[in-house]
C-alpha cells in the first residue's frame, strides 16, 4: 500500500497534514508581517529617520539601519501556503 493511495489512513493524515500545514503558514505569515507593522511596500532594509540641527534648527533626514518586512514576503508565504493546501487536494479520495 502507498502513501499516495487516498483512501489509505497515511494518505488521509497526509492531505490533512498538508492542507492545516498550509494554513497555518499562511495564517503566521499574515501575523508576523502585521505585527511587523503591515508595510505595504517592498521590503526595506534602512528607515528614514527626520532629525532636528541643534544649532541652525533645520529639519533633515537621516537613515537608521533597520529591516521592514515587506508585502512580498507575505505574498511569497501566501502563495507557498496555498501550494500546500491545493497539493493536499492531489491526493483526493477516488470514489
């Protein structure tokens, strides 16, 4: 008997276990990049920072070395879940 056979107990615990595996990836993915601060743009890896001249009182910008995850990221993890979850559906039961 195979793995790939989807009325086997292995097959049915592997098109479960790839499809939960796929949403939990896509549900972490959506979390971490939202408590990242849910940057719409591509990913950054310095951030301006607006500073004040003490002397002359002028307004200038400065670039602090930083990493913002970006949307593509998200999509990137999106998408991979997804594979996952629609690869669950290969192994479908045959009637």
């Amino acid at each position: 008997m195979s793995i790939f056979n989807a009325s086997s107990p292995t097959g049915n615990k592997l098109r479960h276990g790839l499809r939960v595996l796929g949403a939990v990836l896509i549900l972490t993915a959506f979390v971490v990049w939202f408590k990242a601060g849910a940057h719409t743009g591509f990913t950054k890896n310095r951030v301006e920072v607006f500073k004040v001249d003490p002397i002359t009182q002028i307004e200038y910008t400065d670039y602090k070395e930083s990493f913002v995850m970006g949307v593509e990221y998200l999509a990137a993890a999106s998408l991979t879940g997804l594979g996952l979850i629609a690869s669950g559906f290969i192994f479908a039961r045959k009637q």
